[in-house]
C-alpha cells in the first residue's frame, strides 16, 4: 500500500502539471472504488482552476476555490500526468482533463482507492480525526509519550495509529524502531519520554529519507512519472529475516504483530 513517503513523492510529481491550470472535464469509467464516486463530482470540479495541490496523511487534496478533490490511492493505486488523447485501459478508473491538453490519470487495479469532493477538507469525515503530520511541528516525542501513559499495546501499532501520528506504515514504523533500538513489543506505556523522543526523531529520519528516494517499491507502487522508489535499497530491517543486523551483527527476526509483518534485531532493540 502506498504510504506517506509513497503519496509525497505523487503530490510533488503532479504538482507542477495541475496548479494554475484550469479542469476542462473529469471523466469517470467507475464510480465503484472503495466508496462510490459522488454522481456530482464531476459538476462540481470542472471548469476549476488548481490551486494548489497537498497531502494530509495518506491523501492527496487538489485544491481550487470550490473545494477539494480528496484521492486516496488505496492498495495499488496511481496518479500519472498524461496527454488527453492518451488511451485508457482497463484500470484507469478516473481521468481529470486540463486546459492545455495533459490530463490527471488515477489507475487503481484493486480498486480500493477512493475519490471524495468536500468545500471544507479539513474537516471531512476521513480528515478530522487524524493525529499530526509526522514532518509538521506538532509532532514530537513529547506527544507519544503522553498519549501512551497507560496503553498496553505494543509499541509499533501504538505509533502505526493514525489518531497518534499519521504516515507511519507498516515498513516504516518498523525501520524507525530499529533507529531508535526499541523493541516493537514493548508495550506502549512502558517506553520512557527519552526514548520516545529518540523515536519521533527516528520517524522523521526515516520518512525524510524515503521521500527523497521516492518512496518504497515493494510491489504496486510508482511514482507519478512511472519511476520506482528506490528507498527499498535502504531498509535496515524490513524484509531482512534471518539476514545479518547491520547495526550488531545479529540476525533479524520476523514477527507477526497486529496482523502485519515485523522486523527487528532482538540483540539491539530492547
């Protein structure tokens, strides 16, 4: 699934192409994505000018004076900048048509992306309730450690909470652990405030370094331009099992926990 790094690195690919440029049309080929595409959707962003283009969380939020379209890009979706005359195949489920003849292209082939219109996204019912961005200046290590004071879960979903801190996935709170030499079973509430704060440290770490690769390729993910993201090459830990720590020499280990893969040096995490 694209992660934060992942939809970073497609808001910059397409930013350039959309802001000052006005949607002549958006043609939809199925509305039935994770949650069906509103029947206005369509009147309400044609003949709008971009803004601006953001991210909040895993979202990506085209803005115009009328409101925003909020994509998420779901397990296996993209964005691409295209010419118009481009043809669409089987998965290209979203076309948004510009005034010079490019168009925005969102394929999605599992089709558990989805596309909102909303005048107010801030406060979307998908966009209220999440934490801080993990890069933003209210996030640190101080929250964590409040916001844990007498939670029993383990420490990786605790972080990997989007009403904690958003953007944190799978391969990247793992990868952040390791940094920080936290065990990811320990349980929340039992991790100190300065360890917390190296951890926070180790989150943006992690997330700086894998948007300025362009993101994790593991398997459905590329950028805007069609380039895969090389921070894979990068990984201390995450996919490793039974490789060599490169921090210790010792040997990297693989757990399930809450329901997702996870990776860790018993030796130096504690």
């Amino acid at each position: 699934m694209p992660e934060l790094p992942e939809v970073e690195t497609s808001r910059r690919g397409i930013e350039p192409y959309l802001v000052g440029h006005r949607i002549e049309k958006a043609e939809i080929r199925n509305r039935a994505l994770r949650w069906p595409i509103a029947r206005d959707f369509e009147r309400r962003i044609t003949g709008q000018p971009v803004d601006s283009v953001g991210r909040r969380a895993k979202y990506l939020l085209i803005n115009t004076a009328a409101g925003s379209a909020i994509l998420h890009l779901g397990m296996s979706g993209s964005v691409a900048i295209v010419p118009a005359s481009t043809p669409a195949g089987v998965h290209d489920h979203v076309d948004l048509v510009l005034d010079n003849g490019d168009m925005l292209r969102f394929r999605d082939p599992r089709r558990f992306g989805s596309l909102h219109w909303s005048k107010n996204p801030e406060q979307h019912k998908l966009l209220r309730d999440l934490g801080p961005e993990p890069l933003g200046n209210d996030f640190d290590g101080e929250r964590l450690w409040r916001l844990s004071r007498g939670r029993r879960v383990a420490v990786k979903p605790f972080i990997m909470n989007a009403a904690v801190v958003v953007g944190v996935g799978n391969i990247y709170a793992s990868e952040s652990l390791f940094i920080a030499g936290i065990n990811p079973r320990r349980q929340a509430g039992r991790v100190s405030r300065e360890r917390y704060e190296q951890l926070a440290n180790a989150i943006r770490e992690v997330l700086a370094r894998a948007i300025e690769a362009g993101g994790t390729t593991l398997r459905d993910f590329y950028g805007s331009d069609g380039e895969a993201g090389y921070f894979q090459q990068q990984l201390d830990v995450y996919g490793r099992e039974d490789e060599p720590c490169r921090r210790c020499n010792g040997t990297v280990r693989n757990i399930v926990l809450g329901q997702r893969a996870t990776y860790y040096c018993p030796s130096c995490q504690r």
